[in-house]
C-alpha cells in the first residue's frame, strides 16, 4: 500500500460537510493539503455498489481520476439489527433528496418491531485511491443501541438516536472531540493513519 507524504494534496471526495469537518480534524497534524471534490466536480458521484467498500472505492476512484490527486471517500451508514442492517448502504437514501434526517430516524423507528432489541452500529469505510491505481480500503464500526425519541443537536445523521456502547448520551449529545476518539469514523481513520499517512514528525 502507498503512503501519503507530507506536503501532499488529498482531495476529499465528499460534499457532506458534516464528514469533512470530521475528517479535517482528524488530518490536522499532518502536513498535508486538503482539497474538495467541489472543485472539479458539482454534482452527484455514483455509488451504486453492494456493499461500503464498494461504494467507497467508487468515490475515490471517480474522484482522484477527475483530479489527477489522491483521493480520500467515505461510505459509512446506520445499521439496525432488528432491521437485517437496515439502512445500511442506503442510510442516505432513507433521509431522501431534502436530506431530512429527521425523517429517516423517524422511519427506523417506525419499521422496528414491537418489543425488538435495539441493537445498532454504525460503519464506515475510507477509501484511498491514487491516480496510478494503488488503492486501499479502511473500515471501523462502533456498536451500541438505537433510542428513541432523538437526543443532542451535535452531529449530524443518525447521531442523535444512537448510544454507543459504554456510554450514556448520545453521538448526537456529545462534543465534536469525544465523537472523534470513539466514532466509526475515527476508527477506520486509525487504519488509514497507520497505513497511509506520514509519520508525525516529533
């Protein structure tokens, strides 16, 4: 697998800024230029495959092809149990093209049988992908309950009706720094960080 090196340009192939804010953040300590997909491309990317790693991969193939520059994407969903895994790949889709998230929360609850368990998780995968075609795939998932009604104004997603495991509050209570020590996200991201990324230099 490559590695990034400092002083390179990653391009972060999202429009979602709830992800980007995530995973600048995360990147901060490197030495590395950031870039948006918005800058060569408007409009939707495909994702259309079966599973994250599939849709990840599509992303960052599309967009370090269209900008001849390493190319970072995110696929990452909700999960419920009681539900086969729903939504899933298609978390997104559930909160329709207003991207009403409300609504999509709404329709988990509403699809949960009577007295299921509420077992939940979240997964994310990163994708790396660079223009001579070396490519990597990173997952990291967090497990936990769905709750009901949503609580915490704080994320974004489903955040707000998912309790993570050993914890109290919800993704959607907590601060943007405590989200980054435990999220999927910030799981998968410590496999990309070991990796892909430079070494920090002390």
């Amino acid at each position: 697998m490559r590695r990034l090196c400092a002083e390179d340009t990653l391009l972060l192939a999202s429009a979602n800024q709830g992800k980007i804010a995530e995973l600048s953040s995360l990147l901060a300590p490197y030495e590395i230029t950031l870039d948006s997909i918005t800058e060569y491309h408007n409009g939707e990317m495909a994702e259309d495959g079966a599973t994250f790693e599939d849709n990840a991969l599509q992303k960052a193939r599309f967009a370090s092809a269209v900008s001849g520059l390493p190319a970072l994407a995110d696929d990452s969903g909700f999960c419920v149990v009681a539900l086969d895994d729903a939504p899933g790949i298609y978390s997104a889709r559930w909160a329709g093209p207003r991207k009403d998230f409300l609504h999509a929360m709404g329709k988990v609850r509403a699809e949960m049988p009577d007295n299921a368990f509420p077992e939940a998780y979240f997964v994310c995968v990163l994708a790396l992908c660079f223009p001579d075609g070396s490519e990597a795939c990173f997952r990291g998932e967090i497990h936990g309950e769905f709750c009901w009604p949503p609580r915490g104004t704080k994320g974004f997603g489903y955040d707000p009706v998912f309790i993570p495991e050993g914890n109290v509050r919800t993704f959607g209570e907590m601060l943007p720094e405590e989200k980054d020590h435990t999220s999927h996200r910030a799981r998968a991201f410590t496999q990309f960080q070991q990796r892909a990324l430079p070494t920090l230099r002390s």
